[in-house]
C-alpha cells in the first residue's frame, strides 16, 4: 500500500467535502410556513402599506395622475415581492442595531406600494417588525426569535462539527492514518488520492517514491562521503 501524504491541498479538499456533507445531512433552517404566511400577511396589512393603498384608491376615484415627471400618488412596486428583508431593531448604548431574516414568499406578492422618494422599485423591499401593527409585530417577532435561536443552534453545532474535522486533519500526516481513525471519511477523500494509496509498492519503487517526496538529490550528498573517507573522516 503506498503512502500518501496529507498535504495542505488534500486537507482543504477532504475539509470542504465534509462541510458540504454536513450542509446536506443538517440543512439549514428555513422558515416555516406558518410563518411565512403570518410575515405576508402582517405586511399587506401593516399601516404603511394601508395608508400608501388608501391614498392609492382616494387618488386613483379624484382622477388624479402623474405629471411632468411627478407622481403625487403612491404607486405599486414594478416588480412582483417574492421575500422580504426582515429586520428587528435593536438599541445597544444609545445606538441603532439590527438582526435580519430572509423572509421568501410561496407566491409572489402584487401591489406593494411605495412612494415617490421610496428607493425599493425593484427587487424585494426591507421591513421592520417595529413597523407592523403591534398585534401583528408580536407575533412575528416571536417568531423571529424562534426561528433566529434555530439558526444559531445550528450555526454551533455546525462549527462544532468543523472544528473537530479540522482538529483531526492537522494532526494526520498520511492518508492511512486518517483512514484508520475515521474509517467514514473514504467517501470524502478525491478517488484519485485512494487508487494511489491502494497501490502496492515494492520497496525499490518506496525508495525512488521517498526521494521524489523530498526532492533527494544523491549526488551531492555521495561526493560528500567520498571526500569524507578520503581525508579520514
């Protein structure tokens, strides 16, 4: 069997092999959607977006229009809502902070309405829990806190996961010896790396594979030892 080192690039190749595992066997958690139906539903009927309707409608029966490149009106976004930035204010010393989800839509939404100054035209729109009605903001905000305590969890759990791998890649020197200790990681390591390792080597072909490895080069280390021995070294 031949002996493969564990070089930095085949660490970086069996580490990322093994985040991509674990992404696939713990995904990430998503938004339920009890949750993504009370966000929708809180944000068509947040006061905001009532007003912006109301003056819509009162505009639209007074026949009132845009004119010379001015709208006096709110107008709905160009673009269907498919999610929503989602964010929960936060007041730390005196200062504005803020947590955000990505919250995405089973279908999406029409007639989001915006103003003249609003910048959100295109794409999706940010929404602060502290805008909503305050029935709906409790709500979501639990929520949120919820579904931002799973995400957490999981993002302990999986550095956890990654700091234990890493550990134990830096500590293997060979192929082998990682195998021998994580059996498993096989179907992480490139399948070019496990033909080498299952080749067998005569040790003739060891010797010339060791001086390949460190790059040996004889001649000036036997010109050393001849020269020695002649002067009685």
């Amino acid at each position: 069997m031949a002996s493969v080192r564990m070089t930095h690039e085949l660490r970086m190749q069996i580490r990322h092999n093994s985040e991509s595992a674990y992404d696939t066997a713990n995904p990430k958690p998503q938004p339920n959607n009890e949750y993504i139906d009370k966000v929708r539903s809180a944000v068509v009927n947040s006061p905001e977006q009532k007003f912006l309707k109301d003056m819509a409608d009162l505009g639209e029966q007074r026949g009132l229009k845009a004119h010379h490149g001015r709208n006096v009106l709110p107008r709905a976004n160009r673009d269907d809502i498919t999610a929503v930035s989602l964010r929960s204010l936060i007041e730390t010393s005196g200062q504005r902070d803020y947590t955000e989800q990505s919250i995405t839509f089973n279908t999406p939404m029409s007639k989001y309405w915006v103003t003249e100054e609003t910048n959100v035209r295109w794409g999706n729109p940010t929404v602060y829990i502290q805008d909503l009605s305050k029935e709906d903001a409790r709500e979501v905000v639990e929520m949120f806190d919820k579904h931002e305590q799973d995400l957490e969890e999981w993002h302990e759990a999986k550095q956890n996961y990654d700091g234990q791998i890493r550990g134990l890649l830096d500590k293997c020197t060979t192929l082998k010896q990682l195998l021998d200790i994580w059996p498993a990681a096989e179907s992480l390591v490139p399948s070019e790396k496990l033909q080498k390792m299952h080749v067998k080597v005569t040790r003739k072909e060891r010797a010339e594979q060791v001086k390949e490895e460190i790059n040996f080069d004889p001649s000036v280390a036997n010109q050393t030892v001849l020269t020695a021995r002649l002067l009685g070294g």
